[in-house]
C-alpha cells in the first residue's frame, strides 16, 4: 500500500491534477466540498490519473479537510 499527500481546491474552474513533488498532489477540482460531493470526485479523478479502479483508492486521513491523506494499492 503507497499514500500520498494531496491537497484539494474545490470550486475549481476545471479538474486536474498536478504532481507537486514526489508524493504530493494539487488536485483542483469543480464540485463544492458539500455532501461528499468534492470527495467522491477527487476519487475518480486520481483514479483516472493512475489508471486504476475507484475502488482501490480510499482516504486514509482528512476526509473533511483539503489537506488528506490517500491510500493507493
């Protein structure tokens, strides 16, 4: 299992993800951090990113703050 370190800036104008330094991500994102809404697409997107399965990625730490810690396989 690898984590990474990602801060999140939601109401974003347009998603992407951008690789600070090794271990650690931007991610801009368009949803408001409302109901998990930010949340649920951060997920997909660092999914699509490294070309694995939503399912594989969970966050380990952070779920309410833009500074979280995410689990990879």
């Amino acid at each position: 299992m690898a984590k990474i370190s990602v801060k999140v800036i939601p109401r974003a104008k347009k998603n992407t993800v951008e690789c600070v330094k090794e271990g650690e991500y931007r991610v801009r994102l368009t949803a408001p951090p409302v109901n998990e809404k930010a949340n649920h697409l951060l997920i997909k997107l660092l999914a699509k990113h490294f070309g694995i399965a939503p399912s594989h990625i969970w966050i380990v730490s952070g779920e309410n703050s833009r500074q979280k810690i995410i689990g990879l396989p």
